[in-house]
C-alpha cells in the first residue's frame, strides 16, 4: 500500500509539471528583463506588448492574465508554457513622443540641446521590428503610423508547433528610423528623429507539448521505502526560493 501511494506521488509530481492549457504561466516565472526598468527620458523610446486593440495569443501573453500573475510592466512578459497552439501572436507598439501624433515634443528632444518650448508631431516617425527565435527570425516594416498602428504590429511565431520541447526566448528589437517623423516648431518642420533610436526586449517561453516521463525506481529496507526519479524527459526547471534551489 505503500508503494502504491509512493508511485501516485511520482506520477502527480509528473502530471503536474506538464501545462494544463495551452500558454499558462509557467511555474517559478518571473519576468525576462529586469523587474525594475531603467528609467525612461522624455526624449528616449520604449515599447509595449499591450497596444490598444491587440490581441495576444495565446492568453497567457494577455495582459489580464500577465497582470494577475504579478507582471505590472507593459514592456516584459512573464515566461509562459507554449503547446504550440492557438499559434503564438505578439502584438507591439512604440513608445515615443515622436510616434504620437499630435503630441507635444521637447524643443530638447528635436535639437538634441538644452531648451525651452515643444513642438508638435504632425506625422509619426516609422519604426522597424527585427526578431529571432530558434534560429529563425526576420524583420518586419517599415510601419507608418507609429502610435496609432491599425492593426498593431506583431510578431508571429508559426513555426512553434515543430518545435522540440524545450526553453526558448524570443528576440524583439524596435528601430525609429531616424528622419521619418515631422515636428512643426512654429512655421517649421523639422525631421525627426535625428538619430537612430531602438529597444531590444527577450521573451522566454517553455514549449511543451507532451506530457512529462521518467523512469520509477522503489527501494525498499524493511519498513523503509524510498523511490527514485531517473530519465525525466522534459528536464525539470530549477528556480530559487530564499537561497535554495527547488524544481519549477
């Protein structure tokens, strides 16, 4: 009998490790950037993984899910577990005062000194995005209406499917393309930006889309009973927990 509850464990502990649909946050996840960006000038770029009228796929890349399991940043994502399916979708936009349209811009941040006034974006500077992921990756824009993207710009990763089981963090940089945009300071218009600005941001996922195995050795001594754990296949995740180190 007590055997048999031994192996019930071992098979829980298995069941368990393996997601119960599809993009759930993995376990012992935290974010891929830091947790505390570094602060943003008024004149520099950011970017957001949860644009107006995006959609995330699958959910655990949504914001409402992302936010529930303590990600309060709009830039990083939360590692997730991937089976493959829906087909993983990453929506993105910049963050700039040269992408919002009708926004007010630093004369600072249009001559690059130190400067009183602002002017006003009349058309947003285009931006690019260059990914990677498993060897595979591409670049897509140029996008023209910065901000205001409809629909936002994303990143696709169809290939996720054939993936083997296994940890995978995808590479997103965000290029301005420098001169693009148009700041009316009075009567003038000026190009902006004047130099390259971009953002470069990891998202890790787990693909996983089988169910964990391994081997189950009981050893028994008398009224002593022990079992062993060998050949796990996917490798077990070791996360830190107060200075010891634990299976995710």
């Amino acid at each position: 009998m007590q055997r048999q509850r031994l192996a019930l464990v071992a098979m829980a502990l298995l069941v368990a490790a393996a997601p119960t649909a599809p993009g759930v946050i993995a376990p012992g996840a935290a974010p891929a950037a830091p947790a505390i960006p570094q602060p943003r000038g008024p004149c520099d770029m950011g970017l957001t993984f949860f644009p107006p009228q995006s959609n995330n796929l699958p959910t655990g890349w949504s914001q409402a899910v992302q936010a529930a399991a303590g990600n309060t940043q709009s830039d990083q994502m939360m590692k997730i577990a991937l089976a493959g399916y829906p087909i993983p979708q990453l929506y993105m936009a910049p963050l700039s005062v040269f992408t919002q349209v009708g926004g007010t811009v630093p004369i600072a941040c249009v001559t690059g000194q130190n400067a009183a006034g602002a002017g006003v974006l009349t058309r947003p500077a285009a931006f690019t995005i260059t990914w990677a992921v498993a060897g595979q990756g591409g670049q897509l824009g140029p996008f023209l209406k910065g901000s205001k993207q409809d629909p936002p710009a994303n990143v696709t990763i169809s290939f996720v499917p054939q993936l083997p089981d296994g940890d995978y963090c995808l590479q997103v940089r965000m290029d301005l393309i420098p001169g693009s945009g148009i700041v009316a300071v009075g009567a003038q218009e000026v190009a902006v930006p004047a130099r390259a600005q971009s953002v470069l941001r990891s998202v890790c996922f787990y693909k996983l889309a089988t169910r964990p195995q391994a081997n189950i050795t009981f050893h028994s001594c008398n009224s002593s009973f022990a079992v062993d754990l060998t050949g796990i296949t996917p490798k077990p995740q070791l996360i830190r927990v107060r200075g010891q180190l634990r299976a995710a």
